[in-house]
C-alpha cells in the first residue's frame, strides 16, 4: 500500500467470491487501520484494529464475504458495531 494517509471518509472494500474465513496483514502498510469483517448480508462479523507493518494475520473470527478497512478509529467514531449491518452502494 506504501500510503502515508487515507481520507478521513475513506477505505478499500475487499470483495470474495463465497465467505470463507478471512485474514489481512498489514505488509508495506504505514498507517493504522481498523478492518470489518461482514457476512454475505453485510452484517459486521468482527471490528478489528490493525498495526502498521505488522506481518501477523488479522483473521475473521467466522466466514466473511467482505472486508472494508478504514483509518484506525473511524467505526467506532461512527459508532459502529458489531452485529450493525452495513450498506454498500455503487
């Protein structure tokens, strides 16, 4: 990613074919980030925090279909939770 910022309002949504478990790492990425994991409903399975370069696998606790990573913080600013339910437009 080699970024040193993303918009405050701004994030990369990662779509899957089937729900599988999933697990992100933060290789060549500079900035904190915070990661959703959702289900094929789009219901928020996991709301986890992620270091900058850390190699670890950040994985999902059940099978997800889609992952959207954010600025660290920014779900709980919106006060978003687990269990909520996202809705994505094109």
């Amino acid at each position: 990613m080699l970024r040193k910022e993303l918009e405050e309002n701004s994030g990369m949504l990662f779509i899957f074919e089937e729900s599988q478990k999933l697990c992100f790492w933060m290789k060549n990425t500079l900035i904190p980030l915070s990661i959703a994991y959702m289900d094929e409903d789009y219901k928020i399975i996991d709301l986890l925090d992620m270091k900058p370069l850390d190699l670890t696998p950040i994985c999902s606790s059940k099978p997800a279909k889609y992952a959207l990573e954010v600025n660290k913080g920014w779900f709980e600013k919106q006060g978003i939770k687990t269990q909520d339910k996202a809705v994505i437009e094109n």
